[in-house]
C-alpha cells in the first residue's frame, strides 16, 4: 500500500526558467534531501509503478490557467503597460481592487505581472476563480481514486500547500465536498501542512475556519475530514504575518488536531518562498510524522534545528541585511485588513524580493 503527498505551488509558478520548467521540481528535491538524513528519500516517487511504502508525490497545478491570460495579453501589447487596460476588462468583484490596480503595477515592478497577478485573478475575478477550483479538485479526486483502486482500500492521503495555494486547495476541498460522495464519512485526510496560509485572508466563498478541510474534532457540526492541520509562517514574512493571519487555534481548533507554529531562523532574502519554508525543520518533520508516524521525529527535533539554525544559508549576506531591513519597513505601516489591504502586503513584499534578489546577483549569488 502506498500513500499519496498533493503537493501545490503558490504565486509566481509560471515564472519558470526554460531549463527548469516544473515547479516542483526544487519542492520535491528539497523534500528528499531532508528525508535522506532519515533513510526516507527513496519513497518519495512521482510517477511510475507504485509500491508498498511508498509516497507517490502528485503536484496539483493551476499556474497554466493564469500563464494562457498573460500569452495573450503578449499577443495584443508587446509591453507590459498595455496590459494594464486589458487586466481592467476583467469582470473584477471589488470595485476597490480595480481602482488600485495601476499603484500596484507600479509598486511591484515586473512582479506585479508574474506574480500578484495571479492573487487578483483567483480573488477577484470568477472567470479564474472557479476554473482554478474545479481544475484543482478534479486532479484531487482522480489521483485519490486511483490510488483507493491500486490499494484495495482506504488511502492515507496527505497535502503540502503554499501561499496563495492554500486558499486554492482550501476552495478545492470544500468544493469537493459539496459531494455527498466526498467528504468525512467517506474520506479521510492524514494531515494537511501549509506554509504562510492566506485561506482567511483570500476567503471567498468557503469560510476558512468552518469547511470540510478543518480536523475532525473541530467545530462547528458535522464533523471535519482531517486528522492533523499545521500551518506554519515565518515571523519575517508580511504576506503571512499582517493581514489577516491565519490563526485556526483563535477560532476553536483544539491542539489536538492542529498546530500554529512560527519560523524565526532566516536563510534566504526571500524569506516568502516555499523552499525556505520546507528546508526549515519545524516545517518537514511535521509532515514526515505523518507520513512515517511509527518512528522517534520529537527526538529528532531539536537536533535538526540545532543544526538547520548553525547552517550558513544564501551566500548574500548584505542582500539578505537589505531584505530583513525593508520588511521591517513594511512591518511598521498599517494595512487595512481586508483583501485589498493583504494585495498591497504583497505588493511591497515581492518590491522588496525583486531589489533583493538583485542584490544577490550583484554579490555573485544566484
């Protein structure tokens, strides 16, 4: 019997480089290279003939259905500026965010187009929203089908998110569970691990706190489908820390079933990114206790941070200074904490990514 590990990408995914063109390609590199040190690298498999203790790793992809607007855009206007009064022909749902459109192409650069855009389109506009939920949870659904088919049984089914795909895999789930064929009395969900959460702020349709996805002993009525929720944010992170922060223990979520827990150890200028989220330990041995629960991870715990926090990380000491002093910057300003005020965090964040990264290559990083 083997198991099955969804694993989804947040925003930017479609800003790929032509020689590595799968987004989960440094997910699951960095997943088995902090599996090796416990003998576990070996069971994390993509594809191909699946066996007894195996992880068969399934990316849940979306980032296409945002790439197919900006190939057309391209096609009309050979410059970015002409794309801003196309992106303003969209069906937007808060007349707020339409207004402010132009300040945040200006304020993100570059990023705007590759990477906020992508927020916008799957918040406000349903023309994205709903393809995105129903692409997501059909991929959900067969995956786990076939898997139940190839096991004769019940799967132990697992799901690793991060950022904006958190809000997506949480809409999938609870889109899934509109159902009846689908959902606690029927499926079970070993553990979901999210990395910098955005489902409350980004809530639309599905609330955050009360959906299917929630464990099973939380409330309200009927029961949950998930045996144990982690959401983990890094203290450094805006686009997880400020607007909105997902915080389900404040909301009736017992201890039992889900743990909040917070990164303060910085290796990398962006501290946002989803392999700086997993290559922290507090972040992989949640999900390896549940994906291998007969083995000693507590003992392990505090031996792996010892030796993640001695590591010496990005080699752009005075890019990652730049970083942490800019997104202490954006700490200090208050934002309103609605939607629009969680796209203006993410606005001066992926500012501050961009003049950091920049930074990097300056100093001979990557």
């Amino acid at each position: 019997m083997y198991q099955i590990l969804f694993v989804i990408h947040g925003m930017g995914a479609g800003a790929r480089p032509p020689g590595d063109p799968h987004w989960w390609t440094s997910v699951l590199d960095g997943l088995r290279k902090s599996a090796r040190k416990y003998g576990h690298d070996k069971e994390l498999v993509l594809g191909g003939q699946r066996e007894a203790g195996q992880v068969l790793v399934v990316p849940l992809t979306y980032h296409q259905i945002f790439d197919e607007v900006r190939a057309k855009w391209s096609e009309q206007s050979a410059s970015e500026t002409g794309w801003v009064p196309l992106a303003q022909q969209l069906a937007f749902s808060d007349p707020k965010a339409m207004a402010k459109l132009p300040g945040w192409v200006q304020g993100a650069g570059k990023f705007f187009w590759t990477h906020v855009l992508d927020v916008l389109l799957y918040r406000y506009v349903a023309e994205f929203t709903i393809p995105i939920r129903e692409l997501i949870a059909f991929q959900i659904a067969d995956a786990w089908s076939k898997a139940d088919l190839d096991n004769g049984t019940n799967t132990s089914v697992h799901f690793l998110a991060h950022s904006l795909g958190t809000a997506v895999l949480h809409d999938s789930i609870a889109f899934l569970g509109q159902d009846p064929a689908f959902g606690a009395g029927t499926h079970q969900i070993s553990s979901i691990v999210t990395c910098a959460n955005v489902s409350w702020v980004l809530e639309n349709g599905f609330p955050a706190y009360d959906s299917i996805d929630r464990p099973r002993n939380a409330p309200p009525p009927p029961q949950g489908m998930t045996a144990a929720y982690f959401s983990f944010r890094h203290e450094l992170d805006p686009i997880a820390e400020i607007v909105r922060t997902f915080r389900a223990d404040e909301h009736g979520w017992p201890p039992t079933s889900y743990r909040d827990e917070v990164a303060i150890d910085v290796k990398d200028w962006n501290v946002h990114g989803y392999d700086h989220y997993l290559d922290n330990p507090i972040a992989h041995l949640r999900l390896f206790q549940r994906l291998w629960p007969t083995e000693s991870w507590a003992e392990r715990r505090d031996p792996a941070l010892v030796v993640y926090r001695n590591t010496p990380g990005t080699p752009c000491p005075m890019a990652l200074a730049l970083a942490r002093r800019e997104l202490a910057a954006i700490y200090a300003k208050p934002f309103p904490q609605t939607p629009d005020g969680f796209v203006d965090v993410v606005v001066e964040t992926v500012r501050v990514f961009e003049i950091a990264q920049l930074a990097c290559k300056q100093e001979g990083g990557p």
